[in-house]
C-alpha cells in the first residue's frame, strides 16, 4: 500500500546539524517534495528531487535514494525560525501526491 | 494583494449551520486544491480543479460542496457537518495540473470548529 513515514517529532540545538528522514512506499515515482509549515501558517514549498544524490540550497539540502524508497532534509546552521513542521510528500506514478504526517522540528536555544 | 489567499481565518459553526469558505489566488494559476488537515495525520486531498473542471473528488462526504466559478476563485460550501470535520482546510493552487514537479502554493487556512 501506499505509505510515507517520516518522525513525529525531533529537537535540536540552534547552530547543530539536524537530519530529518523519510521512507515511502508507493504507487510508482515521480519526485519527492519537502515543505516547511510554521505554526498557524501555510506550508511553503522547500525543494522537490526527482534525481539519487545530494542537493544543496544554502542551510537546506535534500538526499534521495529511489532504489531503498527513502529521503532526508538536512538543516545546517539551526536558526530559531527554523523550528516548524517539516512535510514530505511523493508523487506517484498518476501524480497524486501522498503526504506525511510531518516532522515538528523543535529548536532550543 | 498576492499568493493564495483564505477567508474566514477562523470559522466555529453549529452541526446544523450552513458556512463557505472562500479562497483566492493571484499567480494565474490552472489547479486548485482543497485540503483536509488535522492534527499528526497526513494531509488529506479533497478536490482539485484544472482549468474549472472537477478532476478529483476523493470519497468527500457530501456535507462538502465545492464551487469553483473561475480560475482565480474556489469555494467550499459545508452544512450539516460533523465534530469530526473540525480541522484546518487548505487550499492551493499550482501552475498545471498532473504534471511531476507540481509545485502547490497553499493559504493560510480556514481553522474549522464544529460545535
């Protein structure tokens, strides 16, 4: 069945490193998309990969590896806005997109 | 004003009320999408509309009506909701749809409380 799993929820310290992971299984493969949703807000497009390998867009950067169905978002250098909900979402082989749950990132000074 | 735009912010009605939630977008976009989102759950697609046509309707009561007079403008008629329909509504729009790298732009909500 079509699933995505991605950690509820994860803290951090402002300045680390965080890595937030994301599995799926679904219906056929058409790129994976992060979102970043602040508390009360819309969620904003992040990066959307089609492509194995690492991208980098400044303090984020996107992985993806098709053949083992998973992905993660990287944050460098944490800053305090940084602390939202982080969504993955895939889409399928008909191009509907199948979400996660999200990740509430939390960061502590 | 520019993007998506969602009105009301925050909506509380009775179980026998009859509300519509308003939403605008400014990119000149083709697709329009409503969402379901409740707290720790995945979002939840309800509708979409390309070009004004109804492509999706993923098995949405139909206490939820869409109407989509336009391709700037989307509404969604609720009446007779449940308790259990309480949750933020989504909208989005996006350049095409059906297409991979279906970049959606979302408003901000509709925050829905059904006494």
């Amino acid at each position: 069945g079509q699933n995505i799993d991605q950690p509820t929820e994860m803290t951090a310290t402002e300045g680390a490193i965080v890595q937030i992971n994301c599995t799926y299984q679904t219906s056929g493969f058409n790129g994976l998309f992060w979102y970043q949703q602040h508390a009360g807000e819309a969620p904003t497009f992040l990066s959307y990969t089609v492509l194995d390998g690492l991208e980098e867009k400044g303090r984020f950067s996107s992985f993806l590896s098709r053949s083992k169905g998973y992905s993660y978002l990287l944050l460098k250098e944490l800053q305090m806005k940084d602390s939202a909900s982080y969504l993955c979402a895939v889409s399928e082989s008909n191009y509907q997109l199948i979400w996660g749950a999200g990740t509430k990132l939390i960061i502590k000074p | 004003e520019t993007g998506v735009t969602q009105t009301p912010r925050h909506l509380v009605m009775g179980m026998t009320n009859k509300k519509s939630l308003k939403c605008e977008q400014h990119l000149g976009h083709n697709a329009m999408y409503w969402y379901k989102q409740s707290a720790k759950k995945p979002l939840e697609l309800m509708f979409v509309y390309s070009l004004e046509e109804r492509v999706e309707n993923n098995s949405v009561p139909s206490r939820f009506s869409p109407e989509c007079p336009n391709s700037s403008h989307l509404f969604l008629h609720l009446h007779t909701l449940q308790p259990e329909d309480s949750a933020l509504y989504l909208c989005a729009s996006s350049q095409d749809y059906g297409t991979g790298a279906n970049v959606l732009t979302f408003g901000a909500g509709s925050r829905l409380t059904v006494l």
